[in-house]
C-alpha cells in the first residue's frame, strides 16, 4: 500500500485532479485484464491490484507523472483497454495504474495511409475512420471494438489481416513509435523504420472449421454443411467474384456472403476467430482455456494427428492462417485446450515443442517465459535502457535486475 498523500500529489500534476482514481472497485477493475482465460495464471493473479489509477491525457502529463513515480519509487503499470490474455495489465506489485485511454486522438491520417495516434485511440475508431478516406488497418485484433493502440504494441501480435501482411511486428507496419522513458527526467524517444513497399492494402482473413464444429459455435454452424470444413474470408469486394470460382474449382460452394458493415458492438464474423474463439468456449465451459502455437506448414497434418492420437479431444483445434516475417502464409493456430492440471498443460506443451510446434505460453506472466523472448536480449537491453530501476510493469521481466547504482539510490515509499 502506497502512503494515501501520493495521491493528492500525483493529483497536483493533471490539469484535473478528478483523474486520480482511488474508489476500491474502480482501480480493482483497471487493475485487470483478461489473464483469467489461463487457470494457471488465474492462480498467481487473482488478487493483485494497484493502489490508485491515473488518467493523463496528454505526454506532458505522462512525463510528470513518471518524473513523480520515478522519485518516490513506485511502480507504474501501463494500461490501455484490458484485454491482454497474458496479465500483462495486472500490477504484481501495487502502485500506480497509468491509465492511457484517454489520450484518444487520431492526429492524422496521411493521404498515403499512415496514421498518426495517441496510444489510447481505440482501433474501431481508428478503423472507421481510416475507411472514410479509403484506407483500413493492416491488421487488428479481434478484439478491435475495445483494444487501444498502445495495447495493441505492446501487448499484441496480429490477426485479422496477417494472412496478407504478417504479424505487427513485419513489414514495416509500424512506422514511428514514440516511448517516454522512466527515469529522474522522463524522455521523450522516437524510433522510426524505414516505409514499407507492401501496396496491397487488401486485408484478409482465414479461418478454418471442421466438424464436429462444437455447440458454442452456433452462428458458425449454420453456414457449414454437417461434415464438410468451413473456411472464413474476409476479402476486398471487388476480389468476391475470384474467389467465388476458385471455391467452384476446388468443388466448394460459398455458403454465405456479405458486406463488411462496420465496427459494431453485436458479434462479427471476426468474433469467431483468433482469441475470441476462447471466448465463446469458457462461455459454455469454465474449463477450456487455450495455446497459442505455429504449425510447421510442410509437416502441419502429421503434427495435428500426433497431436490428436497422443490427446484426443483434450485439445480441439482452431486454425488461423498468417503470412510469416519470410513471407511464408503459415497455419497459426489458438487451440481449445480442456483443462485438467497444470502438469497435463505442460505436457502438452512439452510435446508440440518436441514434434516442432512452436508455442507461445500464454499461461506465463512474463516476457521471457511467452516464447518470443529474443536470443539477442534485446528485450532485457532496452528495459535497462528505458526504465533502469525496473518500476515500470516490475515483476514481468523475470531475468531483469535494476542496475546496480540505480538500486542503491532507490529511495522507500
Ligand atoms: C477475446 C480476445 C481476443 C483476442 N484476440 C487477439 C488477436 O486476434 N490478436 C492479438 O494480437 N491479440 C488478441 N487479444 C489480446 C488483446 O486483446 C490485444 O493484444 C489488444 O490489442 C490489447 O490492447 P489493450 O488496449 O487492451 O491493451 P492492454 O491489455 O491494456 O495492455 C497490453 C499491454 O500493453 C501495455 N500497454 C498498454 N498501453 C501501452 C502504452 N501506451 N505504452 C506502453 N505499453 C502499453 C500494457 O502495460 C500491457 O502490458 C485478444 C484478447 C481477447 C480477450
């Protein structure tokens, strides 16, 4: 517990001090996200809350804010919406929730497409509006409606889109970051790649079903045949027609079609794919929960029977398909796993690995530990670059350790 005069003080450097959140079930609420998909990381997070959240709305107010913190040694766990899987949002240790989704305007929209954001900017409306003067995202969560910028890079990979233009991270997608640093005067950097040459701004989706396509997937049953696959687009309107006779050459049908309508708040086809699909399961069953892994595109069939024949139904598959940073379309795949223990969990990790499945852990708390942790340690390098005394999100790091001078000047709270 945080001595209760920070929050007055932190009050002291917003424009409006009501930005200082400290009802109970206020800052309990912005203390999560949706880490409770894992059972495993439901265990070592229930529970962990901040102490108070802020809510700045603009990088003068963050750099104050920080400078604060970064004085009094108290930890800052950045926020956007919530709808991380990995507890990423979750505070280990108490402290300040910096709150950023009220910094929510869309600067601009260049005439070539690229937009420039606050982090707070919540994709839906970035999406709505980049439509209006004919661009849309590369890729989005499906978590669009709610999902922040800022959450989105520092929390995401892809999806709805990745098939055409890879993960976030590929292809020059993100063109300029700006970071502000905690340390005794919170910087402000900016990192920039070079323009990407990539000029189809077609965006795709593909997900495949197969029967037996489980209950709580109802819409999508009705648009597939009982005992022949389904697989979802999402394509360029004037690619329909194309589509429509290679789906008549390959023997299919197209079952069903229809005009993107916009972001909504009533399910779209984009909510039965990527992470939403264990959604829909934990609905109808507390007890699924899910991996995240990348099949190997030459061996995919056999890894999938190994896969079945060594776990039956205790894993369901779900394939999402992505073009990897080689320009290689892989099947990706979130698969339904039925939770018995964690040790039944590990195991199954333990065989994709062994039969060359890659696995990204989702039921890990930090960096090193989710699977796209780098050789290079580049991860490790820039947290010492940018938060040397480690309070930003500590405890997510787990081989992070605050330099050494900096930890004896670390003053109490
Ligand atoms: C049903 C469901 C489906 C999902 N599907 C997908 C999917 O298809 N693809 C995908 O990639 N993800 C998916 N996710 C995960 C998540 O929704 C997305 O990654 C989303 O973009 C996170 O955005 P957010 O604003 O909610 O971030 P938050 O959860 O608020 O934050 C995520 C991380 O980023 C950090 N962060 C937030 N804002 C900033 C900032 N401005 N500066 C620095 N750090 C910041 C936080 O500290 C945290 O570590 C899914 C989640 C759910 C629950």
């Amino acid at each position: 517990m945080i001595d209760p005069g920070h929050s007055a003080a932190l009050g002291s450097l917003l424009r409006d001090e009501s930005r200082v959140l400290n009802n109970p079930q206020v800052v309990e609420r912005l203390s999560r996200d949706f880490y409770w998909y894992s059972p495993v990381l439901r265990k070592q997070l229930d529970g962990k809350v901040g102490d108070l959240v802020v809510q700045p709305v603009n990088v003068g107010e963050v750099q104050r804010l920080l400078r604060y913190c970064h004085a009094h040694n108290l930890a800052v766990t950045v926020r956007g919406a919530g709808t991380g899987n990995y507890g990423q949002a979750v505070p280990l240790q108490g402290g300040v929730v910096l709150d950023l989704s009220g910094m929510d305007r869309i600067e601009e929209i260049q005439p070539d497409g690229v937009a420039v954001c606050q982090p707070g900017v919540r994709l839906g409306t970035l999406e709505t509006e980049a439509r209006k003067s004919g661009w849309e995202l590369r890729c989005y969560p499906s978590t669009i409606v709610k999902a922040t910028i800022g959450g989105f890079l520092g929390g995401g990979s892809g999806g709805i889109g990745s098939v055409a233009h890879g993960a976030l991270r590929d292809f020059k997608t993100v063109r300029a970051i700006e970071v502000v640093t905690m340390e005794a005067e919170p910087r402000v950097l900016r990192h920039e790649s070079d323009i990407a040459t990539d000029p189809t701004w077609i965006k795709r989706l593909v997900t495949t079903f197969e029967w037996p396509i489980p209950s709580f997937f109802t819409p999508v049953r009705q648009y597939a045949p009982q005992g022949e696959a389904l697989i979802f687009f999402l394509i360029a309107s004037e690619q329909l027609a194309a589509l429509e006779s290679t789906v008549r050459e390959a023997g299919g049908e197209v079952s069903y079609s229809g005009k993107y309508l916009g972001v909504r708040t009533i399910p779209l086809l984009s909510d039965y794919t990527w992470n939403h699909t264990t959604l829909w399961a934990l609905k109808s069953d507390p007890a699924y929960t899910y991996l995240q892994c990348g099949f190997d595109p030459d061996t995919v069939r056999e890894q999938m029977r190994r896969l079945r024949e060594r776990f039956g139904q205790e894993i369901l598959f779900h394939m999402e398909f992505m073009k990897n940073s080689e320009g290689r379309v892989i099947p990706g795949a979130i698969p339904l796993v039925y939770y018995t223990s964690e040790e039944r969990l590990n195991e199954m990790i333990g065989f994709c690995r062994e039969i060359g499945v890659f696995v990204a852990n989702p039921h890990v708390n930090n960096v090193e530990g989710g699977g796209r942790y780098r050789a290079d340690n580049v991860q490790l390098l820039a947290k010492h670059r940018y938060d040397p005394r480690g309070l930003l999100n500590p405890g997510k790091m787990a081989t992070f350790q605050p330099d050494a001078a900096v930890a004896e000047t670390a003053t109490t709270r």
